[in-house]
C-alpha cells in the first residue's frame, strides 16, 4: 500500500493484452478477515448465505481479490469499487468520467480462482478442477454441438475427459465474455476440442465474428486445473501473472 492510501499501482493492459491473475484459495485464508473488510454489504449477505465454510471462503477471497485487483489498476480504494450489471447478470465496473474501460471476468473451481482483464474489449475466463468420477459423453451429448461430441467419440477412452474440460473451459470462457448468459447456448457454437489442436472457435451459427475475429487461450493454472480465456481481438496476447499474498 503507497503512503497515500491508495493502492499501488498496476499498469493497465495495453490495447493488444489481456492481463489473466492465478489465485490459491489456500494462500489467502490467513487474509479472510481483512478481505471480508473490503466487500459491500449485497457482498458479505451473499456470503454469508452459503452453507458450506469453503464456499463461504471462496466467495469472500474471490471479491475482496478482485476489489484489491481493480483498486490496483484504477487506483482507487478497494471499497470504492462500485459495480453494475447488464441485463443478463455481467458485473461490470461503474464507470465514471475519465476512468478507462476496464473489463474483467472471474472463474473459480476448487482451490484456483482466476481473473482477467482488458480495456476496450469483452473478456471471459474459466477453470475447472479435472474430475474422473462422470461420464464426459454424457454431459457431452446434452451441451455440446454435434461437432464436438463426435470429436470426442473419437478419441481414444482415456484422452476423452480432459478433452471434456479443455473443449468446456473454452465454451464458458466465450459465452461469458459474450455476457449473455443462457440466451447462447453452448450447442450453438462450435470450439476444437482435441488434445494436439490449437484453442479456437471454429464456428457460431449467427455470429460468424466470434470463429473471425475472437482469440481463445488455453490455460493451466495449477495441477489437476485447466482453463481458457477468450477475448474479442484475434490479435491479443496473454500476460499471465500469479498472485501470492503477503501473509
């Protein structure tokens, strides 16, 4: 923290990055108390409604990181982050006179908890832990296009869940930073899926820009993770950063 107050800066993400922040939930619980500090009040009651001690932890290191994050950036105190939502549940930054556009999503499965940002431009991240205990094809067969289950069908047994996750990851990260919730579908659009492929987005009935001109970047965060950020630039790079508190 600088002798002002105020946060220490962070370099804004230039027009062509996407800046993507890795979090332990782990690391941060000796900071539970000072991060609960940091939320609004619609925070700490959503945070309090969880049942569960971890989840209720979760929740709290997510927003209070995140207000810390973007405080670090605008150079703004962390409880004066305000926020609105879109029609469809996007929380965005409230913008004010002279403050630069900048955009951010969250993601958290398990132990990661992952942020990305940009200016100018729509983001969206996800994570997920790799689980063994379900069948893929499946959930497979009643979320993904009929490209990307036949994709799977594919490939050889033990290479299908981790193909499961990379080609979900890919999918949540692009409907969020589309930030139209349930109104796309995940069968609408189709992403590769194969464990040598490239991330892409091969192709989206009525939204052919999204396979032109949107980016998809693979990530893993920490072992047994992976992830994906999407963003709307074909020309964008990732700086990946991890986050480790000083307790």
């Amino acid at each position: 923290m600088s002798t002002t107050g105020l946060p220490d800066a962070l370099p804004l993400p230039g027009k062509d990055e996407v800046h993507v922040w890795t979090v332990l939930m782990s690391e941060c619980l000796p900071l539970l108390v000072s991060l609960l500090g940091l939320l609004s009040v619609e925070e700490r009651e959503r945070a309090a409604r969880f049942q569960r001690p971890e989840d209720r932890a979760r929740h709290i290191i997510a927003h209070g990181r995140l207000r810390q994050l973007l405080g670090e950036y605008l150079l703004i105190a962390p409880v004066d982050i305000a926020f609105a939502r879109s029609e469809y549940g996007k929380p965005a930054l409230t913008q004010t006179a002279g403050q630069p556009n900048l955009s951010f999503n969250m993601a958290h499965s398990g132990d990661v908890i992952l942020f990305a940002l940009a200016v100018d431009r729509r983001v969206g991240v996800d994570v997920e832990a790799i689980r063994s205990d379900f069948d893929p094809m499946e959930l497979a067969q009643s979320q993904f296009s009929a490209d990307e289950v036949s994709a799977l069908q594919a490939m050889a047994t033990p290479d299908r869940t981790k193909a499961f996750f990379r080609c979900w990851t890919r999918k949540e990260a692009c409907v969020k930073a589309l930030g139209q919730g349930l109104s796309f579908p995940l069968r609408q659009f189709t992403v590769s899926c194969g464990l040598d492929e490239p991330p892409y987005i091969l192709k989206a009935a009525n939204h052919s820009a999204l396979s032109e001109h949107w980016k998809v970047f693979d990530l893993v965060p920490a072992t047994g993770y992976v992830g994906a950020v999407v963003a709307d630039c074909s020309q964008v790079h990732l700086l990946s950063r991890r986050w480790v508190p000083a307790v």
